[in-house]
C-alpha cells in the first residue's frame, strides 16, 4: 500500500551525482504523487527503522514513514549491499519494502547474489532511462504488495485462530512462498534481454527463460531434455563442455564464449556465464547462469584480428599478384564462401592479375566467359557509381547468375580517386544472409588495402619494364648511350664498350673515340647523320663498319630518338648500338646464293620449254604413227564387209564388227592421250563466258534418249575464264552422266555455287551411282567401271578433267547416295 502523502521512495546512494539523475529521472515518467528521502551512506540507510536522526526528506513529511520502495545502490563506501539486506531480514524476517539494485553494469554473478538474497529486480544506473525506471519501479510494487497478500491470506487460512499473529510460518508456508518467489523470478528473467538458465547441483538443466526459446527455435521439453548442447556450434562443443565439467567439479564460476545456433540457423556469438548458489553450510545447491549475446563485438574483434593478421602479411609481399592471391584465400576462408574474386574495372591493371580464385575454380578457357555472366550490366553499373551490391536469401537470383551455382553475392567497389577501378566480390552456391560486419569487412579491405595493391603493381610493372628491358638489350646484344646535348656529353654502358672493343677501366669513350674506330668509308655518312641528331633533332638511324683496336672489322646497327624541352627545343638524345656482322655477312652470302637460284631458274626453266616442246612433238607424231596403220587396217575390215563375194560364217561377221570397234576405240584412246598430255599446258586466252549458255549449247550437241532430262541453275555466274577448258570439263561429265546412265528418262541437274574467288560447279544425275571403293579409281588414267565391250570409252576422260581443273588450282570430288545418283562437284576459279 502506497502511503498517504504519496509514494514514499528511499533512495541509498552515496553519489550525488547519481542521486540527482535518478530523481529526475523518476520525475519525468510517474505521473501519481511521490516523494523521496534520502540516505547518503549504508549505514544511514539501516538506521531509518531505528531513529530520527537520518538526513532530512526532500519533501518529506513531519515524520518518518517507511518506504513503500527502495533504491539501493551496490556500489556503497561505508556497507557492502548484502550485509543492508541481510540486516533487514534478520530484524524483520522479511525485507521492509521492496528493493531496486541500483550497480553500474551487470554480471552473471551480481544477477544470482542479487535475487538470491530478495531484490526484486537491478538496474544499471550509468543509463537509465525514464521510461525503464518508472516500468521497474511499478512492476516491483505491485510483484511486493502480490506476495504480501497472498502471505496475509495464507496465514488466515492456516493459523488458528487463539494462536499469535506473530507465530512463525510452518514448512508448507515457506514452501508455498518460495514458489511465489520462483514465480517472480521467472517473471523477471523473462523480461530480461539476456538468456537465463539454471542447473541442479549436478549441472541438469532444470529452467530457461522465454528468450532462448525464441533465440533457438527449441521447444521446452526438448531443452529440458538435451540441454543447450544441440545448438552449440561443433568446432566450440568440446571446448565448452570441458570448461563446464571443470567448474562442475570445483565450483569455480563458469565462463566460455561460444556460437549459439538461431533458429534460422545461423550461429551467434555469445558470453556463456554461470555461478553456483550455496546453501548456509555452503554446499553447492543450484548453478545460475545466463548468455549474453557478443556477436557484432565479437565479429568485430575476429575481423580485427583477420585484417592485422593479412596487414602483416601483406607488408612481406610485393607482387601484386601475390598480394591479391593473399587477400583472396585468406578472405575465403574467414567468411567461409564458395569463391571469392577480384574483378578488375580498370585497364590499366593486367587482366591476367584478375580473377584469380575465379580460375582456379573454373577452367581457364571458361573463366572469362563465366564471370562476364556473373558480373551482370546492373551489377557492374551499381559498383561503379560506388554501391556496394547485395545478394542473399531474399534477393531472386537470375538464372544466368543461379547456373554458376551462385544463390548469393556480396560485391563492394575498390575507389581510386574518386572512380571505382575495381570489385572485391565473394559468392555462396547457398542461400545466404549478408551480416553488417562482413559487409564492412569487404568495405575495410577494398578501402585499405587496394591502393596498397595499385601502389605495388606500378613498381612491378616499373620493375617489369626495367628487367624486359635488360633481357631485350642483353638477348639482343646491344649497349646504349645517352647524349646530353648542352654538355655535349655522351654516356655509353659497358656493351658498348665491349661492341667497339675498348676497356672501359683504361678508356674514355667520347664522340670523337668513336668517330675514329668508325671504318673510313663510312665515317662521312655517320658524321652527317650525328649533325642533323644534333642541330635538327631529327631520329637517327644508321648501319656502319667499326674497326676494333685489333683490325677486325664488325658491322654495327644503330637506332636513337630526341628528347626536347617543353618549347620543343632538343635537348637530349637516347639509343642503342648493337652488332649485326652475322647478319651481313649473311645477307652478302644470301645476295649471292639468289643470284645462283636465278641462273638456275633460268636454265631449268629453259630445259623444261625444251622438253614440253619435245613431249609435244613425240604425242603428236606417235599419234599421227600410230593412227596410220589402224586407219590401213579399218580399210581392210570395211572392203571385207562390203565385199559382195565375201561369204563371212555370222561369228566371223561378229568377229569383224568386234574388230572395226576395238579400231575406233584405239583412235580415240590415241586422240584422248593426246588431249591429257596437252591438257594445262595450251594457255588459251581469257575471254567473259556466260556459263548457263555453255551448258546450254553442250545441252544440243549431247545425243540425249527422248526422255532424258538437263536442266540448269536459275542464277548461273558469267565468268572472265578459258573458255575451252571450262567446255571440256562440263561436257565429259554430262556425257559421262548420259552414257553410264541405267534408264531412257534419267535426270541431270547442273549447279554453280559462289566461293568468293572461286565458283563451286555440281553436275548431279540420278543413275545408278558409283560405289564408294571407286571414288579414287575412276580419276586415274585407263579407268572405267563397266566392260569395254558394254560401253566403248578409253577410260582418260575423268583423268583429263582432273589434270585440266588442278592445274588451274582446283579440286574435283565425286559424292554418290546408297545405290543411287552420283554428284561431281569441282572448284573453278572466277579469273583464269
């Protein structure tokens, strides 16, 4: 019950300053009447019940009253808070009023001493607020003015009635107020922000508060059954349980840091704290204990502690490439992602310096390819405005970005002057929730380290050119000089020395040194070139004769460029002098070895006219031989027959006829020898023919059946060719198409293709087709596929249009269907 005057507060602190705020802080959020008294030392505070001689209420009535609530400081100078309560109880049995702890920060420890010996609840006085402090201090009224009636109406309903009012309570009564008394103290832990828990004697789970069935996802039942162990992160289980069978064991206070799993199933850090409450005789009755949640200050210190630990790698290293393949594998390892890549935005940087995880994860010849997917227009549009991109559990995924089985994406911008040059980015395959440390763990190293990686991959390239430089003169067998112009002073490196064969511990090599081992013929020429370097800034280049100090003479090369002021004035020359005796001396070798081939050609070039004209001469003459006894002998077989007196048996008549053909086929086979040793070397003139009329006209001189049927290409090419050769090919193959023909009413399809430089030509028919053994057989010369006797034919034709099509540089090939038509197809080209 509250007193008349108001609520009466006995507020116990020996800080002024900690008084006053906690009054005003009272005054701004209670709204029903109060006032304060004041004790300004434990002991001030003990003597309220016994005398008048405490400090003067602020606003307090005439006389003292009890407190209706208490605010105790535990930080006291005079009095340890415990010795005030346990005075008050062993005068009254029971605390006067209930009791604020005020302390400043709170423990594991503190919170089970403190509601072990009665207080209702502890506020941490460094930060109170209005709000918290008025909630606390009605919530303690009323939990106290609770137990009060139910003691009042406990006793009514136990004690007789001629007994004294002031008897002692009976077991059952102590019992049931030690159940109330958990009552509150649950209601208590359950509004606290930490998670609260409690063992028996023999470390058994017998109590958590709501808050850790909200953290875990858990049920009741399950935690009181398998304890927090299930949710303890496996690489801290072994160490946590040995810490806690240790303080099992000796009674020492528990303490661990530890991951907690959440219910989504991400682990959080947090302060494991535990303390043991005895009994009078002091054994161990109970472990009180509570997790405080550490994360962010935790992820913190290990995100310190990784970017210390790759600072101090990082200043051992000077590679770039190195330095980058530091960041990404330690990187990768501290967040546990699947990749993690440096993409590089700025040209400048070597691509083969980035990605680097990239392609080690994916083959080489797919890395690019696979990271340009990855790497999305908006994505690369967002990091360079200097946005951090985010990709997790709640983001949709696009299915280019899902094939490289990436579900998550965190990418963060690597500034250079105001521009984004670069991206850190790492990558999940799953489903993932971006913490705000990681973020700003990415954030930390693009900001602190990337210009350490710009700044060491200038001195590499620096360092690179330097050594590219070193191995082309030193490969190249070269010195250099440089020659200021106003000093008029040149500086040579030893090669230089070496080139013109001089000491350079015994001679100073100046222009006028040089000039006179210049050999005499061409020191004018070098003289003249030097005067335009050095009055008209002009290039110099030049080849000269060196004589060294020993009389050998060595061919030099020479190249140098100007250098001038910012008024374009020369002020300085560079080059470089390097030996090319070999090489002349190869070139005079190579000048004469030319003119050799040229006499050779000429007279192997000679020999061959001769002998073409020979060839020519001896097909000509063994054809016109050879024709002159076979024409004597078709002479004699034609009188035979037509010979009326002739009385011929029908197998001599058969025999005769056999004869007269055997006569004519030996003709033609001598006129198509002829052609084929003639063929690709009669160079007709080139002349435009319209090859749809060629076909055209070969079409009405063909001995077509009835049946038969030719027809052409719509768009046939008009061609700046030889005409007779071109004529020769296509008639041999329609002739070739009609004669091996199997039907009367065959089909023959003619087709030009355009080849840019060249016209693939087709002529297809529908005969019987040509097996695919024979393909090579029917271009050689004598070769035919059916029997003489059948068809009459030399077996040259094919021979002679390959060697007419190859000369000219094409190619003929033959195609034929399963038992069905044949297709010729030869490459002609558009000029000839």
């Amino acid at each position: 019950m509250v007193s008349a005057g108001g609520l009466h507060i006995l507020l116990i602190d020996d800080v002024a300053e900690d008084r006053t705020r906690i009054m005003h802080s009272l005054r701004q959020s209670l709204v029903q009447p109060f006032f304060f008294s004041e004790a300004t030392s434990g002991a001030a505070g003990l003597q309220y019940y016994r005398s008048t001689s405490m400090s003067a209420a602020v606003n307090a009535p005439p006389s003292p009253t009890p407190p209706d609530i208490i605010l105790l400081s535990r930080h006291l100078s005079d009095l340890p808070y415990l010795e005030i309560l346990q005075h008050w109880q062993g005068e009254t049995g029971s605390l006067p009023a209930p009791v604020l702890l005020l302390t400043n920060g709170l423990d594991d420890e503190l919170i089970a001493q403190a509601f072990a010996a009665g207080v209702q609840d502890i506020l941490d006085k460094s930060q109170p607020t209005a709000e918290s402090l008025r909630h606390m201090v009605l919530a303690a009224l009323e939990r106290f003015a609770a137990t009060q009636r139910w003691q009042r109406r406990q006793a009514r309903q136990i004690l007789p009635v001629n007994k004294p009012a002031q008897a002692p309570p009976t077991s059952e009564q102590a019992s049931q107020a030690l159940q109330i008394s958990a009552v509150y103290f649950r209601q208590l832990a359950d509004a606290m922000p930490q998670i609260v828990w409690s063992t028996d004697a023999a470390g058994h789970l017998n109590y958590v508060n709501q808050r850790w069935l909200a953290y875990s996802g858990m049920t009741l039942a399950a935690t009181l059954e398998q304890g927090l162990w299930p949710a303890i992160h496996p690489d801290d289980l072994a160490s946590n349980y040995a810490i806690w069978i240790h303080s099992l064991q000796t009674g020492e206070p528990y303490e661990s840091e530890v991951r907690l799993r959440r219910a989504d199933g991400i682990y959080g850090w947090h302060l494991e704290r535990g303390a043991p409450i005895q009994d009078p005789q002091g054994r161990i009755i109970q472990w009180f204990g509570t997790s405080t949640d550490i994360d962010a200050r935790k992820r913190a210190e290990l995100n310190e502690q990784f970017l210390v630990a790759v600072g101090d790698q990082f200043r051992m290293l000077s590679d770039p490439r190195a330095l980058i393949t530091l960041i990404l594998s330690r990187l990768r390892l501290h967040l546990k992602v699947d990749r993690s890549i440096f993409y590089i935005l700025n040209q400048t940087v070597p691509a083969n310096s980035c990605p680097l995880d990239w392609q080690q994860t994916l083959p080489n010849d797919l890395a690019n390819e696979q990271l340009a997917a990855l790497v999305t227009p908006t994505m690369l549009a967002e990091v360079q405005a200097g946005h951090t991109v985010l990709i997790d559990a709640t983001s949709t995924v696009s299915a280019d970005v899902a094939q490289l089985q990436t579900q998550s994406l965190l990418a963060v911008p690597c500034r250079h002057e105001g521009c984004s040059v670069a991206m850190l980015m790492v990558t999940a395959a799953k489903p993932r929730r971006w913490r705000d440390d990681e973020v700003v763990l990415l954030e930390t190293i693009a900001t602190r380290f990337w210009p350490a990686i710009e700044s060491a991959h200038a001195t590499w390239t620096v360092k690179a050119n330097e050594e590219r430089l070193r191995l082309a003169l030193q490969a190249g067998d070269m010195g250099t000089w440089d020659w200021h112009f106003a000093a008029n002073q040149i500086t040579w490196d030893e090669h230089e020395y070496e080139l013109v064969g001089l000491d350079p511990q015994t001679t100073d090599l100046q222009l006028d040194t040089l000039l006179a081992h210049i050999h005499p013929e061409d020191r004018a020429a070098q003289i003249y070139k030097l005067n335009a370097l050095l009055e008209q800034g002009e290039d110099y280049q030049a080849t000269f004769r060196i004589v060294r100090p020993d009389g050998e003479v060595r061919w030099l090369g020479g190249h140098g460029t100007v250098i001038r002021d910012d008024q374009g004035q020369p002020v300085r020359a560079i080059g470089v002098n390097y030996d090319i005796t070999a090489h002349k001396h190869q070139e005079i070798e190579l000048r004469a070895l030319n003119e050799t081939l040229e006499q050779r050609v000429a007279e192997r070039t000679d020999e061959l006219m001769r002998r073409n004209q020979e060839l020519d001469q001896f097909a000509y003459i063994a054809s016109h031989d050879l024709k002159a006894p076979l024409r004597a002998i078709n002479n004699l077989a034609s009188w035979i027959d037509e010979d009326p007196n002739s009385r011929l048996s029908p197998t001599a008549q058969e025999y005769l006829l056999k004869l007269r053909g055997r006569i004519k086929r030996m003709q033609k086979l001598l006129d198509d020898l002829l052609t084929y040793a003639q063929a690709g070397r009669q160079q007709d003139k080139s002349e435009s023919v319209d090859t749809a009329a060629l076909v055209a006209d070969l079409i009405r001189m063909l001995p077509l059946p009835a049946d038969f049927r030719i027809t052409i290409e719509k768009e046939m090419p008009v061609l700046l060719t030889q005409r007779v050769p071109l004529e020769m090919i296509l008639r041999n193959l329609l002739d070739n198409a009609i004669k091996h023909h199997d039907r009367t009413d065959g089909n023959i399809h003619v087709t030009a293709h355009d080849l840019k430089d060249a016209v693939e030509f087709s002529v297809a028919d529908d005969g019987p087709g040509i097996p695919e053994i024979a393909h090579k057989r029917i271009f050689q010369m004598f070769q035919t596929l059916q029997p003489r006797d059948k068809i009459e034919g030399s077996g040259m034709g094919l021979a002679v249009v390959k060697k007419l099509i190859e000369n000219r540089g094409g190619v003929i090939t033959v195609a034929s269907g399963q038992g069905r038509g044949a297709t010729f197809r030869f490459i002609w080209p558009k000029v000839t």
